[in-house]
C-alpha cells in the first residue's frame, strides 16, 4: 500500500502505510527502515529540506546496523553524507564497506557515481581516477 501511495504522489499517506508495516512485523523492519529513508530522501530533495535528508540518512543508517553491506541503504547513506553533510569520508567508509571488494563489474552505477563524489570530496584523485578508468573500460551486457 505504502508504495503505491508513494507512486501516485501521497508522500504523507505512503509513510501512513509505512508505519503500519513497521509496527506489524520485526523481520520487515529493515525494508521498512529502507523504504522510510527512500520517502524522506525523495521529500528531502524534491523540498530542498535538510530534516527530511537527515532523517533519511538515520533510516538508512538503522538498515546497515542489522545489514551493513545492504547496497540500496548504504549508498543512499554513503551520497548523503557527500553531498548533503560534507562527510566524505564516512561517505567513502560506507560506500567500500557496502562495495566489498567487488570488481566494478558487479557494482550499480549508482554506487560507483558515489564513490566518485566521495572520492572527489575527501580529495582522493588517485582513487577516483582509478575507479573512473575501471568503469569508463566496463561495458554491460
């Protein structure tokens, strides 16, 4: 229900659903805890407002204490602490701990545009420029 409000444009409804979802089942909650980060990040860009960012920066934060290599929360996390509260070596902490080592291959590009920032913030040239030859030589299939 949650996210059909939230396609349709009701943010405050979605979260409505969202709550009820959070208090019905503890094995959901980091779903839920990634879907309340992703309507708080959405409100907090679409309304240039920094309680909703920061409030999606703690939902997604809460995801990683119970699974810290989840993808979506940790680079939602890693590029609001770069680009929103100029913290770009969390940013990067984040972003390689969510990484794991894996080849550029196996990465989103989301997650690779963050490292990117991250890196460009922290002034980390030989890594980014590193990690942008990786993936300008990447082709998907």
């Amino acid at each position: 229900m949650a996210s059909a409000f939230q396609a349709s444009g009701e943010n405050a409804t979605a979260q409505i659903w969202a709550g009820k979802a959070w208090s019905a089942k503890d094995a959901r909650k980091p779903v839920v805890e990634s879907y309340l980060g992703n309507l708080k990040l959405i409100e907090g860009l679409a309304k240039k407002d920094a309680r909703s960012r920061a409030s999606a920066r703690d939902h997604f934060a809460t995801v990683l204490q119970s699974d810290p290599k989840n993808e979506f929360a940790g680079n939602n996390r890693a590029w609001l602490l770069a680009t929103t509260f100029h913290q770009p070596e969390d940013a990067i902490r984040i972003a390689e701990q969510v990484r794991a080592g894996r080849p550029v291959a196996q990465l989103t590009p989301a997650l690779i545009d963050t490292l990117l920032v991250a890196y460009r913030q922290a002034r980390r040239w030989d890594d980014a420029l590193r990690l942008a030859r990786s993936a300008a030589g990447f082709r998907p299939k």
